[in-house]
C-alpha cells in the first residue's frame, strides 16, 4: 500500500510554519529598526524623495531640529492638516475616520482623514498614492510612531521631510527657497503660505500663490487664532 501523500512529506508543513513565523516577525519587527533610526537622528532621504529623483527633480533639502523651525509653521502646518493633533490616540482622529468611513458606506467619495502622524509614516517609509496596500501598512505603521515618538518629534520629521514644491523638501529648503530666509524667521503670512500648499506642491506655489490661496492662507492664520489649547503640545 503506497504511503499517504503528507507522510511522504513530513517536513512541509512545519517549514511553512516557519516561513510563516519568520514573516509575521519581519512585518512585526522589520518597521521598528527606522522608526526608532529616525527617532534619534536625522532622515537622510525618503522614498518620495527617490522617486521624484527618477521623475527628474532635484532634491534639496537641509535638515533642522525643531527649535530652528518658526513655531509659526507648525501652528500653521497643524491648523492646515490636522487640528487635533495634540489629542490624538495612536496617531488616527478617530471622529474623522467614523465620519468617512459614514460617507464611504452612503457610496459617497471621502475626503480623507489623514493626519500628521499618518503623514510622517507614510512620507518616512512608503510610497504616495492612495492604493489600498499603502493604506494598510500606512495604518499599520502609524499607531508605532505615535508610540515610539513624542509628538514634537512627529512634527520635528514632518516638517523636515515633506515636500514644499518641485524638489523642496522640508521647512528649511522650502523657505529659503520661496522666501529667501531661514525656516527659524519665517512670519505668520509666509507659514500660512508654506501650509496651504501641502495638498499640491507640486502645482501651487507659496511664494507665488492665486487668489484662492492666499484667501487660503488668511483661513488658516484666522484658525491659529481659534485653536488655543489645541496647539500647547506644540511648545
């Protein structure tokens, strides 16, 4: 009598097992190794960064630590994008997933729930786009940052490696790019400016904004204003 086909193969299935150990560690741990790299140091380089480079953009940015940042950015950045980043849990504004997730369901588009901390992990390690595979390892990788970083440091990479125009990265290249000084003396108007562009920087301009943008700006620099309390983790 011939042997049963897994008794022939006894081996199989506890190597499938392990292959499969080894892949859950890898998603598990695998992300860990830079998050905590650009915990404590500077990011050389994203993948967005790379693919613009492709694309054939220059890549100009210059890093700086948070203090060497005009506070007017960040108020303006998180005024723009997302204004309960301080109150934040694991990184997501739950109320605005609830709500597209609302829209979604009644065959609506939605418009979008992403906040910072979604934004850094997604600048940091992934790729742009809106496919249902980043999205995953975007939420995914979110909630270990919002964990492993405080928040001022979210903003700190945020503001470094986001892209500000054509080939400008960070806050840094994009002022001395569009306004010819330094991020750490950029005013109330030119943050407002800089912010606004984040949706499309690579078809709106902040030293040269339309009309729209610039009533755009005057929005954000009015909320700055309104949001009080909500701006303290930012100090």
């Amino acid at each position: 009598m011939p042997p049963h086909p897994a008794a022939a193969r006894p081996g199989r299935f506890p190597r499938l097992r392990r292959l499969a150990l080894v892949a859950g560690l890898v998603l598990l741990l695998g992300p860990l190794v830079p998050i905590l790299a650009a915990r404590l140091l500077p990011v050389p380089g994203t993948p967005l960064m790379l693919l613009r480079a492709a694309q054939g953009y220059p890549i100009h940015q210059d890093w700086v630590p948070y203090e060497r940042i005009s506070p007017a950015l960040a108020r303006a950045v998180v005024a723009a994008e997302d204004n309960f980043f301080c109150l934040q849990s694991f990184g997501f504004d739950l109320a605005a997933l609830r709500e597209e997730v609302g829209t979604w369901w009644e065959g609506q588009r939605p418009r979008g729930a992403s906040t910072i901390t979604m934004q850094t992990a997604k600048n940091l390690l992934l790729w742009p786009g809106r496919d249902p595979v980043r999205k995953v390892l975007e939420a995914w990788l979110t909630p270990q940052i919002a964990l492993l970083w405080p928040r001022q440091r979210v903003l700190e990479v945020y503001l470094n490696i986001v892209e500000f125009g054509p080939g400008i990265y960070g806050a840094e290249a994009a002022a001395r790019a569009h306004f010819g000084k330094p991020a750490s003396a950029l005013s109330n108007q030119e943050a407002a400016q800089l912010a606004v562009v984040l949706p499309n920087p690579l078809g709106w301009s902040a030293s040269r904004p339309d009309a729209a943008l610039l009533h755009r700006a005057r929005v954000i620099r009015q909320r700055v204003g309104q949001l009080g309390p909500l701006l303290d983790c930012l100090e």
